[in-house]
C-alpha cells in the first residue's frame, strides 16, 4: 500500500487567540513604560534632593570651652634702671682723660672723666683781670666821694658834684659786684671740667675717647651712661579690663630667658591711670630687687599677675570669628540647624584660642570655621550628625 503524497493541512489559528496574545504584549509593554517612567521620576527626584542636599553647606560645630580662668595673667614686660643717669659735658673742649669704661661699678663723686677746656681757662683769666680793674676803679669812685663830702662842708664843691660823685661809687660797685658773679659763674663750670658719677651705680655706657671734641650740652651722644641696677623697673602694659585687679601693691613673678626655671619677685609701684587708644592698654610699673646684679638693664621679661579673682572663661577657636562691617561676630548654630550670627567682645588673645567677654554661653554650638558669606537664617548642616552626607561624616570621622 502506498502512502499518500499530499500532507495534512495545520490546524486553523482562532481570532480569539490572536486578540488575547495581542492584548497580552500591549499590558507589557505598557507596563514597561510605565515601570520606566516611575523608576526615572523617582531617580530625578532622588538626585534633586541629593543636590539640594549637597547645596547646604555643612559646618563644623562645637561647644565653648568654659573653664575657670587661669588665675595668672602672663604678660611681656622689659626690665630698666631705677635711675639712670646720661652724662654730658656742660663745657666745651677735649677728653683729656677717662678713668672708667662699661660695666664699671662707681660711688657718688667718683670721677668719670677729665676735659680739658682752654678757651674757658683764657675767659676766667680775663673774668679775674676785669674783676681787678672793677676793683680798682671803684676804690677810686670811694675816696672821690669821700673827698667830695669833706669838701661839701666848706661849700668847695656843689651839691650835684656830691650827688655824681657818689652815684659814680655806686656804679663802680655794681661793677665790681658783676664782674664777682661772671668769674664766680665761671668757677662753676671750671668744676664741670671733672665728670663725676651722680649716685652709685653702674656704667653702662661710654661714648667718647681720649682727644675727642665735646660740645657742651645734650646736642650728641651722652659721655657715660650711669645706672643704678641694686633694683630695678619693670614695665608692662596690662589689657584695660584686667587693670582693676592689679592695684598698687600686687605681687607679681617675672622671669627671663637667661635663667630658665627661675622666678624673681616684684612688686607693681605705680599705674598710669590712663588707657592708651593704639593698645587699649595700660602702663604698670612694678620694682624688683637686683641686689645681687643678676638681671641686665634693657632685658626682656615676662611678669605674671597672679589675679585675685578669678571667673569663669568661655574660650573659642579663634578660627570661629568673623570679622566684617557688623563688627566681630561667632556664627552658632539652632536646634533647627539654622545659623545665628551673635556680636561678640574678646577678653583675651590666646592664639589659636580665644577668650570671649561677652555675646556667647557655654550651651551655644559654635561653628569652628564659618563659610564665607555665612547669614543668619542659612540652612546648614552639621558635619557628623545623622542626617549629613557621607562625605562630611568620613571627613569627620578623619
């Protein structure tokens, strides 16, 4: 039996099956788009937020150090002579001679120097021959009016004769008298020819040499420099708000680098009672014993107060403060992270720290290095809490 050559024909597709198939690919492919859509919404909304998240700044915060203040208050000073003397040469001439040099110590009297001054050796020659012809004449002017009241009485001579007479002998008098005082004067500053030291104490200074030319008077540099170091000034500038707590009478330290470790004691003598514009500072002038020449005229010193009243300080970064045409200002942040810029008046300069008179207390969070161009009312966010990105929190976290 042979097999049939023509196959059999497939089976019909029905339209009901084309149309589910057909209804089937467009739910998919509606809900591919629909999917696509969504899923690009939320990522644009995403990436809005993250934007608007990474254009608030985020800031550093931290709370105000608040101690209480070091009862201490170090301050530079520099040390001078209790008194001190510039010697210049009240005549004119040369160095004849100098009998002591710097770092000499000498007694009141002692002599420091000879000047030999001829031109006022030639004017006390002349000063003592005028002082002899004053004399002269008027022991002649004498016995002429002398010899004029003999002869009033014998009505030899006139009365205005007598009365020339006698004002002649005056004027002589007065001559002589004037010619006493100019080679007296003279005599003094013959004295001056010998420089003496005026009070005992040390040279600390020689500016001249055997034949130099002096000028009499403070026109140059002074001959010697005498001091007297057995106690020595120290002056200091005190801030004008720690003025009141060194009164006359505080004990202070002061202490220089030549001895490191040590202390000498002072006492503060005397207070300018004024405040100078340029510092805000006043002057302090405090006295230490020197009696054993241990500290140098001029040196560099540091003087500590110890306060008696210490307080509470609140200290920030000086990093913190802003300075601008509203004045000086720390930027602290709300509980809402909001900024709020409050004035501020510094009490002391610590360097990287700062010590804040008022404007601040110890529950402000401070923010250690403000942005520029910071107001109050900016959104900002703290670097490290929950809510910051995560670049701030790594950068914290470093």
């Amino acid at each position: 039996m042979q097999p049939d050559s023509n196959p059999p024909a497939p089976p019909a597709v029905s339209r009901r099956g084309l149309y589910v198939a057909g209804l089937s690919t467009l739910l998919v492919a509606m809900l591919i788009v629909v999917f696509g859509v969504t899923t690009r919404k939320v990522a644009d909304a995403k990436l809005r937020e993250w934007t608007e998240d990474q254009a608030v700044p985020v800031v550093a915060v931290a709370l105000p150090e608040a101690r209480n203040r070091i009862s201490k208050l170090d301050l530079p000073g520099r040390l001078e002579a209790y008194t001190q003397a510039q010697m210049y040469a009240r005549v004119s001439g040369y160095v004849k001679d100098w009998k002591v040099d710097i770092g000499a110590p000498v007694k009141t009297g002692e002599l420091l120097a000879v000047i030999d001054a001829p031109d006022l050796d030639q004017q006390i020659m002349q000063a003592e021959a005028n002082l002899a012809s004053a004399k002269a004449n008027s022991v002649l002017a004498d016995a002429t009016l002398k010899r004029g009241q003999y002869l009033i009485t014998t009505y030899a001579i006139s009365q205005q004769d007598l009365d020339q007479r006698s004002a002649d002998s005056s004027n002589k008098q007065g001559l002589v008298r004037a010619a006493q005082a100019n080679l007296d004067r003279l005599r003094v500053l013959e004295q001056y020819k010998r420089v003496v030291a005026p009070f005992d104490g040390l040279v600390t200074a020689r500016a001249t040499d055997v034949g130099a030319l002096i000028n009499a008077g403070a026109g140059g540099p002074p001959m010697f420099v005498v001091s007297q170091i057995n106690k020595l000034r120290v002056y200091v500038n005190v801030p004008q708000n720690y003025v009141p707590g060194v009164p006359v009478g505080t004990k202070a330290q002061i202490s220089v680098p030549e001895y490191p470790g040590r202390t000498f004691p002072a006492t503060v003598e005397a207070s300018a009672q004024s405040v100078e514009v340029a510092t805000s500072t006043t002057r302090i002038q405090l006295v230490v014993d020197n009696s054993s020449s241990e500290l140098m005229t001029g040196a560099f010193t540091t003087v500590t107060f110890h306060l008696p009243h210490p307080a509470v300080a609140i200290s920030v970064p000086a990093s913190a403060l802003i300075f601008d045409q509203s004045g000086l200002r720390v930027a602290t942040v709300s509980n809402d992270n909001r900024i709020n810029l409050k004035p501020v008046t510094i009490a002391r300069d610590l360097g990287r720290e700062v010590e804040i008179g008022t404007g601040l207390t110890a529950d402000d969070h401070v923010v250690v290095n403000p942005p520029d161009g910071v107001a109050s009312g900016d959104k900002v966010r703290v670097a490290g809490a929950k809510d910051a990105p995560d670049g701030a929190k790594t950068a914290e976290a470093k």
